[in-house]
C-alpha cells in the first residue's frame, strides 16, 4: 500500500475547520448581531475604521491571511470529498484539481489584496 | 398464540435462486424476546432451511449482526417491543452474501489481519519468559481500553458509506484495532502497522461520517480511533518531511 501524501490538504483542512469553528461565531455575533442591533455603534464596523486597523499593520494581515486560506483549504477538502461521496468517483483526480486549485488562487488573490491595503 | 409479529427476511439460496427473494415469517411476540429470539423460532418451528449466523446470545461473540430494517443492529440486543409493523432483516450491507443471511467474512478478516493486531516487541527487546508481564499503569490502561471491547462484529463496515462506496478502505473495525495495540504501552509495533493505516486505503479515505460509531454495540468509538489516528500520521508526515535526517518515532 502507497504511502498517503493526504497529511498535507487534511492538515489545511483542519487547521481551517478550527479557525473557522472559533471565530465564524464570533464575526456572526459582531456582524449580524450586535452592530445590526445597535448593541455597538454602527461606526465600530465603518470602513475608515477597518481600513486603519489593516492598513500598514502586518500583524492583521497576516492573521487576516491565515484565516482566510485556511478557510478556503477547509472548504476545498471538504467539497472534494463531498462530490467524491455523491458518486463522482470516476474524475477524483479532476475534482482534487478543481478544489484545491480554487483554493490555491483564492489563496493568491488574498494575499495581492492584502498587500494592498 | 397471542400476539404476533411479522418477520420479512432476507432469501437466498445459490443453488435454486437466480436472485434474492423476501419471506415473510409470523412468529410469536413477547416482549422478552430478542429478535434473534424470533429468528431462531422461524428456524426450530417454522423453517429449518433458514440460513444465519449466531453463538452466544448476549452482545459478546459478534455473530448475529443483521441489517433491522435498514439499520446494522446485534440481533440478540435488538428487542421485538422496540418495532411495530413488519419488520426486515437482510445480511450486513456491504459483504457479499453467500446464503440467506450468511455473508462472505474474507474481506474483513484479511484487512484485521493487515493491521497486526497483536503486540509487538522491537528484535531484542522481548522480556524472557521468567522475567514476568510488561507492567502497565491504570492511566496506560485506560489510553486504550475502550478500544479493546471491539467483538468484530463488522456493523460498523455495514454502517460506513465510504466501505459501501469503495471496499478498498480498510475500514472502521480494523483501524480501531491497530490504534488499540498503537496506544498499549507494551506495543512498539506502530511502525509496522502504519503501512496499512497511514496508507491511501487506511485512515485517508474516512471522512469522518461518524455511522460506526453511532452503530457500534461496545461504545469502541471507531471515527474517534481514526481521528486520533489522522492526527497521530500527519505530525509524522511532517516530521519526516520537515527533519529526514531525525530517528523515526
């Protein structure tokens, strides 16, 4: 039996399933909840204040960068085995493409916006 | 006779049917009676040619797993008063049926085989004899108890949709065996057995539905084994990766 080079895409994947299982709450609690709800001023979430919180500072970007591409990791693994599940057995290599793939340039596409900010 | 209950069950004889049929049985209820109770009535009282089968009567040797109505179930722990209506017993889903109720154990077997399941000591570190048992500690124990009350009863397979989808996975039972002997302090065989648990076919294919252990009889927790076990292979993934030069663990 051929030894797995799965550790890789399933280690992303969990990593991004805790992040998200931490802090998906929290972001739904501030953003759906409190601020739509007037439980915290409709200005904590301004755009000038998120822009300066982001801008110049590396630290949230790199923790910005870490959550999100493990999101989409957690995603990318998660769709793959789901189609592969469905019945899609036959074109799994083409799947795994796809989804990490997808991953991958959503990957590099946050990291330029990041950069620019 | 009182009450009744109906049994519509599985048929399937190589030698006269082309393909398999339902037969439906009607058997005393009491509300003590088990349904493998009801399946052995159909077999002293009603139809002797009724193939199945069953040992011990009391959830330990394994024997009498079925699908009840659709769901893998130890026939000597499922009780009649639990069910209304008709109820359907098939062979475990997954296995190849051989006759009736009695299915092809082979694939299993070999894949518990795969996996070692005994413990091993590295060449030269063997205790003689006179020098008395490897002493374990209470907390050692329990790292892998809960693992050891598997009875091979293969529900758990015939609960997996990765098994139903593909019966190259080695599978639920097999993996939370090799992680029991992986977790006895008195093993230092893990090496050996990761060629089959840390391979595509071992724990890689399990996406984690969680049926096995929903199924399983003894609370062995399977999914929870192989997650343990995912965890355990991909710090070695990296390890090997990140320092080739490092000793193996």
């Amino acid at each position: 039996m051929a030894k797995s080079n799965e550790p890789i895409p399933w280690s992303l994947f969990s990593a991004g399933g805790m992040l998200s299982a931490i802090l998906l709450p929290i972001l739904i609690v501030i953003t759906g909840i409190l601020v739509p709800f007037g439980f915290a001023p409709l200005e904590s979430l301004g755009f000038d204040r998120v822009h300066a919180a982001v801008s110049g500072n590396l630290l949230v970007k790199l923790i910005l960068f870490g959550f999100i591409f493990l999101s989409f990791f957690h995603w990318a693994h998660r769709f793959r085995f789901a189609l592969v599940d469905m019945g899609l057995r036959k074109i799994k290599g083409l799947i795994g493409f796809a989804c990490y793939g997808s991953a991958l340039a959503g990957t590099v596409i946050t990291a330029a916006l990041l950069w620019r900010i | 006779m009182d009450k009744t209950m109906e049994l519509e069950i599985f048929r399937y004889r190589p030698e006269q049917d082309s393909e398999p049929t339902f037969q439906t049985y009607e058997v005393p209820f009491h509300t003590e009676w088990v349904i493998l109770d009801a399946v052995n009535y159909i077999k002293d009282e009603i139809d002797g040619t009724l193939s199945y089968r069953w040992s011990c009567r009391m959830g330990v040797c394994g024997s009498c797993g079925m699908m009840v109505n659709g769901v893998p179930k130890l026939t000597c722990a499922a009780f009649l008063k639990d069910y209304t209506g008709k109820i359907r017993i098939e062979p475990l889903e997954g296995f190849p049926v051989e006759r009736d109720l009695i299915f092809s154990m082979d694939d299993f077997i070999a894949k518990l085989k795969s996996v070692k399941p005994w413990i091993i000591r590295k060449e030269g570190e063997d205790k003689p004899l006179e020098e008395g048992e490897y002493l374990q500690t209470p907390r050692q124990l329990v790292e892998y108890q809960q693992y050891t009350m598997c009875i091979n009863c293969m529900l758990c397979y015939a609960a997996c949709p990765v098994y139903a989808h593909d019966n190259t996975f080695l599978g639920p039972a097999a993996i939370a065996l090799g992680q029991r002997y992986n977790m006895d302090s008195r093993d230092q065989g893990r090496d050996q057995r990761q060629e089959a648990i840390a391979s595509h076919e071992g724990i890689w294919q399990c996406t984690f539905v969680g049926e096995c252990s929903a199924v399983c009889p003894k609370d062995v927790d399977p999914a929870g084994a192989i997650q343990r076990a995912k965890v355990a292979s991909t710090i070695d993934y990296f390890k090997e990766l990140l320092l080739p030069w490092g000793k193996k663990s």
